[in-house]
C-alpha cells in the first residue's frame, strides 16, 4: 500500500493555499522583501510538492511570493553553514516541480535570482510580470549555481546566452526573457495574477490523465535521440487511446459539447 504524502507540519519561509473548488493549491514564499530562501526550506518544498502531487483535490500547483520580488534567491551564509551531504541534495530538492506529474505554474515579478530562478526553471510555465529580473549570480560570489539553473537554463535558450548570463552573473528583464524562451508569458505588472488564474482555468479544461503522460513524456525525452522519442510518443499515444478521457474527448468534440474528463 502506497503511503500519502502530507505537508510538513511546519513551513519556514512560505505557506500553501489549497482551494479544492478550483482544484488549485498555490505555494506561496513568504519571507518579504526579498523571499530569501534558506537551506532548510528547501527540504520543505520539496516534501509540500510531493505531498501536493499526491492530493487528489489539487490539479494545478502555481509557486508565487508575497510583495515585490519573487526571491533574491538563498541565504548565502548557509551554504558555508551546511554539510557537504547537504549541499549534494541541492538540485534535487529544487527539482521537485518538474517530478511532480501535475502542471505547475512560476508567478515571477521583481527579483528573480538564484535559486529563485532555478525552481522557476524547474517549473512547466513561467509567467513574467514586466518588472521580473531573472539571474544566476553565483560567480559574484565565487561559485557557479548549484541547483540545476545553468543546466536547464542551457537546455531552453543554448550554451552561447547560458554562458553570457551565468559567467557574467548578466541579469535579463521579464520582456527579453519571453523573447528568448525562458518565460511562456510576459505581462503587465498588475495582470501578472489574473494571467495565472486565467492559464490554470485553461489547463483544469484539459484531460488530467493526457496532462501527466504529456510532461512525463517531454520530459523523460527531452535528451533521447528523435527516433527514441517518437517510439515512446508512439507508445503513450496507443496508451491513451485506450482512456476514458479519449473516448469522453472525441463524443464531447462529435457533439459540440464541452467534455468531462474524469482522469482515467
């Protein structure tokens, strides 16, 4: 038997929301003004996103902070502070967003640095406000980032930006970072929060079953030969044909109605 994951019972540094009747749970970093995030909370995080990812009433998961900034990224003194063993599970824990299977959503305004950045990346969607100023800018401090931010950031926008951002600590505006694929949306500071519940509405339409095969396969892909990946695209589309949800999704399309999917 499977053991249900619960959120831990105490949150350093952030808090979660979880609104069952729009099947949305946000969490939410909360140490203003600058979200600095701590070696400890990471540890947390993680364990609330698993723990979401196992609660059945949440479909959509968006990670946003109280204020101004986003985050202006980890408590620097902890690093020094914290074992070698510790440090190794870094980019693991800041990973969970993308092992969770269902979508989630970064809300980003003002700064956005650091390891702010690197759980952002690590989202499915990145939502800009205009005033958003993503960075990595661990070289100032005679490090590289150690969360996995210039491994994914390589992956979105190639190894010639990757390079000028992380060897020059370079910070980019929300609007460039839209222009060069690392946010999905850039808007207006003040629509920043309606543009996110307008975006989990869209995604609480679709299949859920469809949802969690398609980000498991983009991401269990993202690194196969093209071959690879079309065979196991191949492979999840017969899966699905199979689903209620398919069935449910060609009647619905057939007679003009809005489907109902059940996620099975």
């Amino acid at each position: 038997m499977s053991v249900i994951r619960k959120i831990p019972d105490t949150l350093d540094g952030f808090r979660v929301e979880v609104d069952a009747s729009r099947q949305r749970a946000d969490i939410i970093l909360d140490r203003p003004p600058m979200n600095v995030i701590n070696m400890g909370q990471r540890d947390e995080l993680r364990a609330t996103f698993e723990a979401l990812d196992d609660n059945d009433a949440v479909r959509i998961i968006v990670l946003r902070a109280e204020g101004e900034n986003f985050s202006s990224g980890g408590y620097i003194k902890g690093f020094l502070e914290a074992s070698p063993e510790h440090v190794s599970k870094l980019a693991w824990n800041i990973a969970a967003p993308t092992r969770c299977s269902k979508p989630v959503i970064a809300a980003n305004r003002g700064y956005t640095f650091g390891v702010g950045f690197e759980i952002s990346l690590a989202c499915d969607f990145r939502v800009a406000s205009e005033t958003t100023q993503y960075a990595l800018p661990e070289q100032r401090l005679g490090q590289i980032p150690g969360s996995g931010g210039s491994a994914r950031l390589q992956k979105i926008i190639g190894i010639t930006r990757t390079k000028d951002m992380v060897m020059r600590s370079r910070r980019i505006k929300g609007q460039q970072a839209y222009d060069w694929g690392i946010a999905t949306e850039c808007v207006a500071d003040d629509q920043l929060e309606q543009t996110v519940d307008a975006l989990c509405d869209e995604l609480i339409g679709f299949s859920p079953l469809a949802q969690r095969t398609a980000k498991r396969l983009l991401n269990d892909t993202e690194d196969a030969l093209l071959t690879t990946a079309i065979e196991l695209e191949g492979y999840n589309y017969s899966r699905l044909r199979q689903s209620e949800d398919f069935a449910e999704g060609v009647a619905a399309f057939h007679e003009k109605r809005k489907p109902n999917f059940k996620g099975s």
